[in-house]
C-alpha cells in the first residue's frame, strides 16, 4: 500500500496533466495498492471545481484503504514540526500530519510535494517522489 498525496492526485485528475504521474497512479490503482488518509481526500474536495466533480470524487475516494489518523499520528506530528522548526525548517501542518500518518502505518508517501523530501530528512518517513 502507499499513501498517494494530493500533489500526485491534482496531476492525475488534470487535463491534459503529466502523463508519467497518470501512468503511476494507474498502476497503484490497477494493482490494489493506491491509499489516502482524510488529510489527503480534504485537500482534493476542497479543490473540486463543482458539486457533480465534488460527489463523484468522494465516492472514489471511498472506495480506496483509508490510512488513519489516530492520537499517536497527532503525537508523531508535533515531534516532527518541532524538530524540523529546531533544524530552522518550516512545512505545512497537513503535510506533517500526512507524513506521521505514513510513518506510523509503514507506508511510503507518493509525492510531488519537496517538503516530503524535508521531512524524511530527520523521520523514517519513506517517500516517492514522481
């Protein structure tokens, strides 16, 4: 399974988008192994152009494994900020509750997003950029 971040998700939906993230998020779709965490399906329904494209979109998204987002997530994520903010680094809170929802669940982020690469620098997070 692996966490597919909204920034792969806004490529995949856009027209005409990358075609090299379309054929990722394909293959991740196509072999069971696509998942996102409520972080994520936030992101992109917040974005969706109208309510038709807002409907459709939620059912996909539910259709998909659900990475979730428990107290030692919220936990792992004030570590990581803290730690990044002592490092003089500075990423989006929903990033770092994406990446401590990856860690605490062994699951690699798929990304387009550097801040990723930021927070692997100082976690365990695994991460995949495309």
């Amino acid at each position: 399974m692996k966490l597919i971040d909204s920034s792969v998700w806004i490529q995949y939906l856009k027209r005409p988008g990358d075609e090299s993230v379309r054929e990722t998020v394909s293959r991740l779709l196509d072999t069971n192994q696509a998942a996102v965490n409520p972080v994520v399906v936030m992101e992109i329904l917040r974005g969706a152009p109208g309510k038709k494209a807002f409907n459709e979109l939620r059912e996909n998204f539910k259709a998909l494994p659900l990475i979730p987002i428990s107290a030692a997530v919220w936990d792992l994520c004030c570590e990581l900020g803290f730690e990044l903010k002592t490092q003089g680094i500075t990423v989006p809170s929903a990033d770092l509750i994406i990446a401590a929802s990856a860690i605490k669940n062994n699951v690699p982020v798929v990304h387009r997003d550097r801040h990723f690469e930021m927070i692997a620098g100082c976690s365990s997070l695994k991460t995949e950029p495309v």
